[in-house]
C-alpha cells in the first residue's frame, strides 16, 4: 500500500473498541453463569480467535458484527468442554497466555497453536507461575514457546513475585487463581493494565489491588454481565500523532479509553509540548473514557522511562514517529520488552525509519531518536506486525516522495478499517 504526503486532516472519527476489554469480555463471559452482552466489541482478527477457541471449547457465542454486539451463553466456571482440536489462537499473545491460566485448571487436556510469530514469542513467563500453582503445562517444541500442551489439574494460591510488568502474565496466574484452593497474588515491578482486575470485579470476584499488587480469592461463580467496550487508547494513537505531526491538522477521537493504566501517551505528548484536550470524561465500571483533541503542534523532545513503559508500551512504535517531529531528542529507556512483542519492535523501528532517513539508533533497552530531520518515502517491511504497519501510514503521509508498507493488510490484526479511517480524515 502506498502513501504520500498529506496536510489539514479534519475531522472527528470513533475507533473500534478496545483490544485487551474485548478478550477478556470472551473469557470472563464465557466463565460466566448467564448471558454476558457486549457493545462495542472489536472485531479485529485476534478477538475472533478468543471467540473462536471459546466456541472450540463449547461456548455458544453469537457475534453481530454490524452492530459489534455480542453475547455470550456462558457455561459457568467447570463446564467447559475437551476441545476436538487444537486452539489455535492466531496472532494473539493475550488468548495465548490469558487462556492458558483458564486451561490450567480444567478437567481435560488441550493443545494451544498459533501462527509464525505465536510461535516466536515467550511462554516461560506463564509457564513458570502456572507449574508453581501445580500446572501441567508444557512447550511441545522444547523452547518454551507455542505449542503448548496443557493438561488441567487442581491448582495452588500463589504469591508470585513476577520479573516482568506483564498483563497478560498477571492475567494469567489470576484467572487461574479463580480456580485455585486458596488466594493468590501477583506482585509486578511496576503497574501493569488492570483490566482483568476491574471486570473480575464487575463479574463479582473478590479481587484486591494494593500498589503493584493484586490478590484474588478463588471463585464460586461469576455473574454475567453487560460490558461497554471504551475505544482504543492504542488504536487512537495513530490518530493522536497524525494530527498533531500533520500541518494545520485538527482531529477529535470520540470516546477513547482512557484508563490510568493505559494512558501513558497522553502525559508523552504533553511533556512534548502538544495541543490535546480531553472532554467529556465518563467512566463505565472503573473504566474512564474522553474525547480526545488534538491539533498540529510545536514538539519538543523528552525521556520516557520506568513506570510510563507498561503504560504505553503499545503506542511505543508510533511514539517514535512522533518523536521525529520534535525538536531534540526523544530517549526511550526500559523498553526491553518491545523486542518480544508481535516483531522485534525496536530492530523493525529502527531499521525502517532509517529508511525513511530519520536519526535513530537502538539501544539495549529502546531507541534514540534525535528529532528534526525531515523524513523520506521508502519501501517498508511491516514484519506483518499490526502496530508496525499503522505507524508506517503515519509518516508516510508525512514524508516527502512515497512510501509502500509492505503487509499493510496485517492491520486487520486490531484495527480492521484503519485505512479507511484514515482515508476519511
Ligand atoms: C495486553 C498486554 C500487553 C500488551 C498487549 C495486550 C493485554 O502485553 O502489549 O498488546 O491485553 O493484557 P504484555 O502483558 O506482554 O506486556
């Protein structure tokens, strides 16, 4: 797909509902006593594979995709039933490793799959506190990645004192903890996403958070529950940077998910000097939302570091396109988890911006990006990673000369009408 430069993008545009809430709405609703409904739900390919594997496992799930409804028939927190076949999860990191701490603790063995990069990505880090509640979970390859085969088996409370700041790590090890014989607690580094953490509590568990620790007692059911999914702060990013890099630009994204944990983009473009407002702030059980404005602005660049990381570390990619639109320079420290996303997100920034002329180097923990040097079109390789791909748009459309995304179509991954957002602006 090709892309020149632009300038005056208007307009108001809404994203599609947020990835993570969207996951764990399958999994919680499929735990769940009742019919859980769901608006807003994204329809991006990864939540169709969590869709998918629940239905594998004898959930009745009906997806409207005109209106982004659905419901789903829960079955209760034991009656899932021994899927025929392997679970294949796709691109999808969070079904991999949310849906292995439900799997942990079931009455029948399954096998977890997914596609080339799936298979790339790390499983230790669920591996290792899911054995230690009693697991039998094991990596068919020997290297600690996808396939796993997990055989369910009664699980222990643990207290876990875990390396990474991972959602989907301390997700896993608490959906488990439902099923545990006594309480469980995940301590991270620093504050991960607390999604799971909040709907827990919608759907009437008893779950506690403390600092950067969250304990959770083992359930006797769940009640379903209607959810309103809150657009994506991380899909909204590539609107965010687009208005404020793009001359004479003013764009306002309707009702984005806001959450504390999650918004880790918008203090990076104030401490860069940007035009964004927030109006209209409303929350729906714990989760927060805005209209977000943001208009061409003057940048300057900054340090992003320590607790901001897990808060942002999506939006990192297209932060540092927009950190080439500041003046001075822009450090990212701490940010080694980039390298185990669905690319190596820091060797794919760097080499294709590059490309694209911009002065980037890598570092062992993120990048350096020393601002001001106007960009050029180049051929991009996207790695067929989703985040990669819609950051690419953005400088292409503001880069001199033309730009071709290579695997532009992997945007479908989380975003499937992306193009066509743009394209409206
Ligand atoms: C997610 C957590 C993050 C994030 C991913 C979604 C989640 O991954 O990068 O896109 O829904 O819990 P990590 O937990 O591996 O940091």
């Amino acid at each position: 797909m090709l892309f020149t430069k632009k300038h005056n993008l208007q307009g108001e545009i809404t994203v599609p509902g947020d990835k993570s809430i969207s996951h764990r709405s399958i999994m919680l609703g499929a735990l769940a006593n009742g019919t859980t409904e769901v608006q807003g739900f994204l329809q991006g390919a990864d939540c169709l594979s969590s869709i998918a594997c629940f239905q594998k496992m004898g959930v009745e799930i009906e997806n409207n995709t005109a209106t982004n409804t659905v419901r789903i028939h829960g079955l209760g927190l034991r009656n899932l039933k021994a899927p025929q076949d392997v679970l294949d999860v796709g691109n999808s990191g969070t079904t991999t490793r949310l849906m292995s701490g439900i799997l942990a603790a079931q009455s029948f063995t399954s096998i977890v799959n997914g596609d080339a990069s799936i298979q790339k990505r790390p499983m230790k880090r669920i591996m290792t506190p899911l054995s230690l509640m009693g697991a039998d979970i094991t990596s068919i390859n020997g290297n600690d990645c996808a396939p796993l085969r997990i055989q369910g088996k009664t699980l222990h409370g643990i207290h876990y004192q875990s390396p990474v700041a991972s959602a989907q790590v301390k997700s896993a090890i608490l959906l488990a903890g439902l099923y545990a014989d006594g309480e469980t607690s995940v301590t991270e580094p620093y504050v991960s996403r607390n999604h799971t953490e909040l709907m827990f509590e919608s759907f009437g568990v008893n779950i506690r958070c403390n600092g950067t620790t969250a304990t959770v007692q083992p359930a006797s059911h769940l009640d379903a529950q209607q959810i309103h999914v809150p657009g994506d702060i991380s899909s909204a990013a590539y609107f965010i940077v687009a208005g404020l890099i793009t001359p004479d630009s003013c764009i306002t994204i309707k009702n984005v998910g806001i959450n504390p944990t999650r918004d880790g983009i918008l203090d990076v473009c104030k401490a860069m000097g940007a035009d964004i407002t927030l109006d209209n702030i409303r929350n729906h059980v714990g989760e927060p939302t805005a209209d977000i404005t943001v208009r061409t602005s003057s940048l300057k660049g900054t340090v992003i570091e320590g607790a901001l990381i897990p808060k942002l570390i999506d939006e990192l990619p297209i932060i540092a396109i927009l950190a080439c639109f500041a003046n001075g320079t822009t450090i990212i420290k701490d940010a080694q988890e980039l390298k185990v996303k669905e690319s190596n997100r820091i060797d794919v920034m760097v080499q294709n911006l590059s490309a694209m002329g911009a002065d980037i180097e890598a570092t062992e923990d993120g990048m350096i990006i020393r601002g001001g040097k106007a960009l050029h079109g180049a051929v991009i390789d996207s790695k067929l990673d989703h985040r990669i791909a819609m950051s690419f748009a953005i400088a292409g459309m503001n880069a001199e000369g033309t730009t071709e995304i290579q695997g532009a179509e992997c945007v479908n991954i989380s975003y499937p009408n992306f193009y066509q957002d743009l394209e409206r602006l």
